[in-house]
C-alpha cells in the first residue's frame, strides 16, 4: 500500500505544548510499554502493523522534515511544501513526488489521511481496503465515510442520493446535521484513495503541470485550493467506504484529554477533591492541582496553561498574540531546549542522539562557546578535529565554520551564544533538516 499522510499545521490550539516547529502531531502524549508516542509515531505504528510492506510518504513542511526524521528515522518518505498552498497543491505535489522521485507508476493506487486522528487498528484495516479499490479502478475516487456518533457542527458530510450518488457538505448547523445523519450522511474525515494517473491529471488540469520539478519550484504560484473542493465535491465517479471503529480529531486540548490513559504527564500531584483534571508537565518541576474541575494544566519551556477545558478550544487568539522565541524542539539528530534569553546572550542545553550530527555552519553575527556535560563525540571547526569529552570547552568564533558529531553513547552539552541577533540568529542552525 502506497500511503500519504499529510502533516501541516501548527497546532497552536494545543499550546504550550506545540509552536511553529513542534505540531501537535509530534507531542508523546500517550502511553506504551516502553514510554510516551506522539501521533504521528502511533499512526506510523498502526500503518506497519496493518500493511508491514506499506510505503509511507508525509506531506508536510521543511520546519518539520527534522522533527519528522528524529520520531520516525530515516526511512520514511517527506515530500516537502515550501510554503502552505492548501491541500490540493500539497497533495499534488506528494502525488507527483511519488510517481517522479520515487518511481511509482501511474497506474499503482495512493491513499491519503490526515496524521493526527486518533483510531484503533481497524481504521488502517479500511484503509487499506480504500487502496484495494481504487486501484481495480472502476471509480476514479474512493472515500472513507466515518459513522457519526453525534450531530457535530465541526465536520463536513458525506450524503448520500436516491440514484447511489454522493453529494457533500461543509460544517452544518446541529439541526442540519439530524437531518443529515437521519438520512444516512457520514462525516467526511478526509480519508480517500485513487490512482496516481488521476490527481496527476488533475493537476495538470487546474495547476498547470504535474511534474514535480516544476510544482516544486513554482509552488507559491500555484493555485491556492482544497482538495475537497478542487476534486472531491466536482467528481461523479465515487465510491464510499464506511468506517463504524474508533475515531477522534484532537484539535484541542478537550478532545486530546479524552484520550490519554493517565490524568498527569511529566511531574504532577491531584489532591482527593479534583474531578477530571489534567496536567501534562515537561518542565521537571512538580505541579499540584487542588480543588479542580473539568481543567487542563499543560506547562512547558513555551509557558503555562491553566483552563477550563471546554474553554481551552478557544486559545488561538490569545496564542497567536505571543511573540517568543522558540524554546524547546526536537530535531534529526537530537533536541534543544532554551535554558535563558538575554540582550546579547542565549544559553541553551544540546542533546545530540548517538552517532548524529549537527549539519556544518558557521554565523556572521554570534560567537558561540560549547561546555560539555556528558558524552563524548568530536568537534570540527573551521577543519580541526578534535575528540570532546565532559568538561571539554569548545570556543566559535563569528564566522567560523563548526559541527558537532556525537559518539556511541550521544552527547549532551551546554551552549553560549554571544553576540547580535540572537534569537533570529538561533534559526540558521536548528530549524534546518540535517
């Protein structure tokens, strides 16, 4: 099975814990044998366990790919957006990747779905079988219809007609969507499988090419559409699945809490009078709750939430009214995590996993000093090697050209900048894919 996930968005309703760079789909929220996953390694796990020969291609954007890399490895296709198109266009340009990158031929089927649902094993189960019927080919389109449990105002509809047509709807009001359930609707989670050939027609249709080079290189030019109403709501030819398991968008913090196993995450207390609270803590300093009903306490290095969870569902306002420095992300060969900002100054603790690397760089505006605390590995700068081990000092010069390479068991270490700039600086060496 050919498979699309696509991963976009900041998840800024889930703040703290998500920013920019981590998306919500990357939070390790929910509990295994082992740990924490986060959503996109539960999906990947779900994919595999359902199909262990299924190539996976995320689509999703280049402040990502590194994060996407540390959870999941190497192996995993990306197809990068270099800027946000909606859906059409990154589908497109997926679509394209596989059949002119990877060699996919047109006539091989893709399923696509979304990369933060939380579902049990079977929807992967129809997944698949969503891929088996695009690909005999006797509907151009098949989609996934989920079975609703409740007149939701937040998801578009899936209706069908007296001669075994279609027909779709965006979000109704709650009364619309009775009646639309009463007569058989399904929500439209998003979820549909076709051949290659199809959406590569489509996108020479309404984008003007479908070769990957081109949509790459053109792709703030293109035509900025989602893929519902580009295609799905202008096809005849469909064909409709439908999936009765388990099935939850966690979009906000609300939803996200209904399925977590446990009430706290990270360092938290509960005192004997709190009824459905929360706490989910990655600053490794305790949290006590007393007294407390129906709320969320998620603290991170972004900050602190406090809130009643119905109305945690309306945060984005106030989130995107704060301006901050990105404090904590993970990366491909590791994770940072902002320990203090000053004028002219920023300190910040460095894990790097085993055997990984930072990508070489040097800054024109910043020195940097390196205090190891534990590990080992090697440094070059400006071409000198040199073995590191803890207590080690490494001195950069503005200007000089650095890395960092971990040995067998990781490294972690302490880093100073000095200098101009600092926080925008920050950006040329940790948002980009190593």
């Amino acid at each position: 099975m050919n498979i699309i996930l696509l991963s976009g968005g900041s998840g800024k309703r889930l703040w703290p814990l998500s920013n920019d760079i981590r998306s919500k789909q990357f939070i390790k929220i929910f509990k295994t044998e082992s740990g924490y996953q986060s959503m996109v390694q539960r999906i990947y796990g779900q994919i595999k366990a359902a199909d262990p020969d299924a190539t996976v291609t995320i689509a999703t954007s280049k402040s990502q790919v590194s994060e996407i890399h540390n959870q999941l490895g190497n192996n995993v296709g990306i197809s990068v957006e270099p800027c946000r198109r909606d859906t059409f266009a990154a589908i497109a340009l997926a679509t394209a990747y596989l059949h002119d990158v990877k060699g996919v031929p047109e006539e091989e089927a893709v399923a696509v779905c979304p990369v933060d649902p939380y579902v049990d094993a079977e929807y992967f189960h129809c997944v698949n079988e969503l891929y088996k019927a695009a690909a005999k080919g006797e509907k151009n389109l098949v989609l996934m219809g989920i079975e609703p449990t409740y007149p939701s105002e937040k998801y578009g509809y899936i209706k069908p007609a007296a001669d075994g047509s279609w027909g779709f709807t965006e979000k109704p009001t709650e009364e619309k969507a009775k009646e639309y359930i009463a007569a058989g609707a399904l929500w439209n989670g998003g979820v549909f499988a076709y051949k290659l050939s199809y959406v590569l027609n489509k996108a020479k249709e309404l984008l003007g090419t479908s070769d990957y080079s081109e949509l790459f290189n053109g792709y703030d030019q293109l035509k900025k559409i989602s893929f519902d109403y580009a295609v799905v709501e202008q096809e005849t030819s469909i064909d409709v699945l439908k999936y009765a398991g388990q099935w939850k968008d966690l979009g906000t913090w609300n939803t996200l809490t209904e399925a977590m196993e446990e009430n706290i995450v990270g360092e938290g207390i509960l005192n004997e009078t709190c009824e459905n609270v929360h706490v989910v803590n990655e600053l490794g300093v305790p949290v006590l709750a007393m007294g407390l009903k129906d709320v969320v306490i998620s603290a991170s290095p972004e900050g602190i939430l406090v809130s009643d969870k119905e109305q945690s569902s309306r945060i984005k306002p106030f989130v995107d009214a704060i301006n901050q420095q990105i404090m904590f992300a993970e990366k491909s060969w590791g994770s940072y995590r902002v320990l203090d900002v000053e004028a002219g100054s920023m300190t910040v603790k460095v894990t790097l996993n085993p055997g990984h690397k930072m990508n070489y760089h040097s800054h024109d505006k910043r020195d940097e000093i390196w205090n190891v605390i534990s590990g080992s590995g090697k440094t070059i700068v400006d071409g000198m090697e040199q073995l590191i081990t803890p207590g080690d000092v490494i001195t950069m010069a503005a200007g000089c050209k650095h890395t960092v390479i971990a040995g067998d068991q990781g490294l972690q270490l302490i880093e100073v900048q000095l200098g101009k700039d600092i926080s925008s600086a920050d950006k040329h060496k940790y948002e980009m894919p190593v």
